[in-house]
C-alpha cells in the first residue's frame, strides 16, 4: 500500500484512511519541488514516489479518468463529473 492518509487528529490519530486523489497528486508535487530546490532528502523522495506510485496504480479508472476519492488500499469510492 502507498498514497497518503490525510485524515488526521492533532495527536496523530487516523479519523478517515479514505484518500483524496487529488491530494495525492498535490502531495507527490510538493515533496518533488521539495526534493529540487531545498535539498534531497531521501525521505521526500520516496514519499512522491509512493503517492505516484498510488496514483498510476489505484486512481485511474478504464476510461482515463481519475477517481476523486478511494479506500486506503485504493479501491474506487467516488468519480467526479468535472474535468479538476
């Protein structure tokens, strides 16, 4: 399993594993940005590894679209009808 769990308590605690597609692209940008111009740090790199990873193997239905919102292991639960 990869991707990220964004539903988080303050303590930590997992409220929703639920995962926003969208935010795995977002997440997988801004640790790669992270990577090219703060420094490279190899912990930031394999998490943008993993949310693409996610995404290229969980996110994208048969007819090219994306799903909006998927289970923790990646199963389809919501598809959008807008193009963002």
């Amino acid at each position: 399993m990869a991707g990220i769990i964004t539903a988080l308590d303050r303590d930590g605690t997992i409220l929703d594993t639920d995962k926003s597609v969208w935010f795995q692209g977002r997440a997988a940008w801004m640790l790669s940005t992270l990577v090219d111009t703060v420094e490279p740090r190899e912990e930031w790199l394999n998490a943008a590894r993993s949310c693409i990873e996610f995404l290229q193997t969980h996110c994208l239905a048969a007819d090219g679209k994306m799903y909006f919102t998927v289970t923790r292991e990646g199963a389809p639960l919501r598809m959008r009808r807008y193009v963002f």
